[in-house]
C-alpha cells in the first residue's frame, strides 16, 4: 500500500527547487575560495570524529567507507534476507535470487550488489533482456559510483515499470538512490539504510573555476530533471549537497516518505 503521508500542497517543487540553488550557491562559493588547486575531489570537506551504528532522527550522518559491505548503520536482521559477499564488487553485479519484497508473497528479483561504475548501464540492459521471465522486484545493496550510470539504470528499470525495494540490513549509497527512485513501486525496510552525499565530478585542474562550477551545476541540474521525471521531490537533494563526500546521511524514514523517494516503509 502506497503512503498517504505526502501532501503535494505542503511541498512544492518551487520551494524545493530555491533551497537546492542556495545549496549550490554555497557550492559555488567554496570552490572559488579553493582555487582549485587540482580538482574537486571526494575528500573535501568531512568531520574526522563522527559516532558509528544505527542512526536516529537527528543522528543521521556517518562516515562513508564505499569499500565495507555491511555497515555498522543498519541493524543486522537475525536472518538476512539475502548473502552478501564478503567484499564489495567494483562494479555492479545481477543476478534472480529467490527472495521477496519487504511485506510481500515469496519470489523471485533481481538482485543488484557492488559500486556502479562506467558500463553498468549497458550490462543491466543487456542482463535484462536476456531474462525469458524477468522478476517485477529489483533489490540493492550498492555504496554508488558513477551517476551517470546510475541514472541510465533507473530509466531502464522505469522503462520496465519495475518496482525497487530495500531489504533488511542492505544499504543504497550515495548514486544508488537514484535507482531506488526508479521503480514504481518503492518500498524500504526500516532495517535498510538509505543514504546521500555530494558527488564527485571530475574537473581537470587546469579548468578555470567558472567552468568548473558550471559542470558541476550542469551534473546536479541533471539529476533534479531526473528526479522530477520519476515523480520524486527535488528538495531531496538538499541533504545530498549539504553532506561532505566522505560522510553519508542516512535519510529517516519521514524523509524518505515525504520526499516520495518510497512509498512505503515495512519492518
């Protein structure tokens, strides 16, 4: 059952859009005063000194460490609902697993686990067509990479009318959201972590810094479009540009319902 919790009145896309652009703004600003000296990189910024496990309303950020399969934010379920590999995968790795949505009748879907790297994008399409039956459900555990390639997947999976879920003790990290926002359905495990932060754009270090911001603006102007076409409030961005890229803020589960991200949370 979808959440009736959003009020479309409250929040509009006018009032998400103003507080993205000051976001950038101050994005803008910080890049500037840096000069520049070889690139923006994932490193900037941070707080070496932040608490570890679970998060709470008002404890949500924590340190991102892309390489950690399993988190010490989310809660371990007593029976994981799927096997996670001992080490991350460089790229994304799918395969049908006989598991089921969150709250849902046993199944097969589609699991997606490792970072998403250039290529993913072509591989998914072509791991999807090659499925006789291909299952309704795609699951994640992924600490992101490449946006570009995220957001390629996730027009493939709408382009599917796919539905996309979190099960307990997984995590969507950093570029995975935006697949998550793909499905049609889009339901979270309470048990699951979800998360953002700024990307990384690569910008030469001899590039004038003006160009350099204009990119940047142009990848997170590319994002918002995506997000408004799969029916997701922009706003949500805000806490992707107001968290450093080497800390990751796990979004509460008002936030992820109210921004429309799921439309629903289970246990």
């Amino acid at each position: 059952m979808f959440s009736e919790r959003f009020d479309t009145s409250r929040i509009t896309i006018q009032r998400s859009l103003k507080w993205v652009l000051v976001a950038q703004a101050i994005l803008a600003t910080l890049l500037v005063l840096s000069g520049l000296k070889a690139q923006w990189t994932p490193g900037f910024g941070g707080n070496d000194a932040l608490p570890a496990g679970p998060t709470t309303p008002g404890d949500q950020v924590r340190r991102y460490d892309p390489t950690r399969t399993i988190p010490d934010f989310t809660r371990t379920p007593a029976s994981p609902a799927v096997e996670i590999p001992g080490d991350m995968p460089q790229r994304l790795q799918f395969e049908v697993i006989d598991r089921s949505e969150p709250g849902g009748e046993p199944g097969k879907a589609i699991f997606m686990n490792g970072q998403i790297s250039s290529g993913d994008a072509e591989r998914f399409t072509s791991f999807l067509a090659s499925l006789e039956d291909a299952p309704k459900l795609v699951t994640l555990h992924s600490p992101g990479g490449n946006v570009s390639e995220a957001l390629a997947i996730g027009r493939s999976l709408r382009a599917a009318e796919l539905d996309t879920a979190m099960l307990p003790g997984l995590v969507c990290l950093s570029s995975c959201p935006y697949i998550f926002a793909s499905g049609v359905k889009r339901t979270a495990s309470r048990a699951s972590a979800v998360g953002m932060h700024q990307h990384y754009y690569e910008t030469p270090g001899y590039m004038p810094v003006f160009l350099a911001v204009e990119g940047i603006q142009n990848g997170q102007g590319e994002t918002m479009e995506y997000l408004i076409e799969m029916g997701i409030d922009p706003g949500l961005m805000v806490h992707s540009l107001n968290t450093p890229p080497k800390e990751i803020y796990i979004l509460a589960e008002d936030e992820l319902l109210d921004t429309r991200l799921a439309t629903e949370t289970v246990d």
